[in-house]
C-alpha cells in the first residue's frame, strides 16, 4: 500500500497483520481520487473508519487543507499517527480515537463542516445504513459537499438518501464506491455523471 500522487508521492504505508482492518486497495483509491479530481485541493475532509489512514493521507498529499481521521481501534489510530509521520503531512491532521457514530455527534457539536466525507466501514456489518442515518440527523456537511462511500456490492445504500443524492458509482469486483452530493448540479459534469 502507498501513496499515489502528490506531495508524498510513493511512501509505503504500514499495514496491521490480520483482518482486523481491511485498507482500501490502491486500485480502489485510485479510482475514487481519479474521479475527485481537484475536489480535494484545500478541503477540509472527514475520513471515517479510517483504518491505516490510507485515504485520509492520500487527500492530504494531494492537497486537503486538513484530514480529520476517525478510527476506534487502538492499534489502528496508533499506525495512522505512524503514517501521518512518515508521509510528514501529521501538521494537518487529527486523529479522533472513537467509532464513526460518536465521532459525528462530537463532530457536530464541536460546530465542524467537511467539505469532502470519505467513508469505508467494514463490509456487510450494517454500519453504511447506520453512518448514513447518523449523519442525516447530525449534519457535519454543507452544501455542496461530497461524500464517497466504499461498500460492499451485498450491502446496497439505503433506498432514502435525502438529503444526499447519488451521482455515481463505480464497480470493483465485488467493492463498490458511490460519490453522494448534495447539490448534483455543481459537479456532476466534472465528475463525469
């Protein structure tokens, strides 16, 4: 695992033994990033489930403004601190040791917007519907931000979205990632809908 582009172009990521946390593939990070395009330049950017940090840090080399990264596991927010270190980007980041639901309401009531939401919950364990509905009820959002959602093609979003609205979506053998607006007209000829 490794960063693509930007300014930490190349630097290996460490990755925890087992199952515990399952990263993003690079080919999977690829697309999404590919897709975002300048979407992430000076952003500020919510990584839930944030694993190794493998996201997150690739925003921030390509140019976020600040990563807020959200991971329980102990072990995990331990590694991301390595990460951020060793991709030195850590001057733009936090690491909130907490699950995503508890985050988005401590988020909320700290009065913090994201302008970009990156999201990959573990696979097939009902978290997509739960986050969603958390963040519907406790907005961290404002118009016009994006939110990209990796899931797992047996765990289909939800059939209310509102307010977010589905624009796109990209299939992965058996990983899809699905990029939510707010506000489709701003960029769905940019990102390709």
């Amino acid at each position: 695992m490794r960063v693509i582009t930007g300014t930490s172009k190349g630097k290996k990521l460490r990755t925890l033994a087992g199952r515990s946390v399952r990263p993003t593939s690079d080919r999977v990070k690829e697309s999404i990033f590919n897709i975002l395009g300048d979407e992430v330049k000076g952003k500020i950017v919510l990584d839930l489930f944030a694993g190794t940090g493998n996201l997150g840090i690739e925003a921030l080399s390509r140019g976020a403004a600040k990563v807020v990264f959200v991971e329980k596991e102990r072990q995990a927010s331990q590694l991301i601190q390595q990460n951020l270190s060793h991709c030195e980007v850590e001057g733009r980041s936090e690491i909130l040791p907490r699950d995503a639901v508890r985050a988005i309401g401590f988020l909320e009531r700290r009065h913090d917007f994201f302008d970009l939401i990156l999201m990959d919950p573990p696979y097939r364990k009902g978290w997509v519907s739960k986050t969603l509905a958390t963040l519907m009820s406790q907005p961290i959002y404002h118009d016009h931000s994006i939110l990209v959602l990796e899931h797992d093609r047996r765990e289909p979003l939800p059939d209310i979205l509102a307010p977010w609205e589905l624009i796109r979506e990209r299939r992965m053998g058996d990983t899809i990632v699905s990029f939510l607006l707010l506000h489709k007209q701003r960029f769905s000829a940019e990102m390709g809908s």
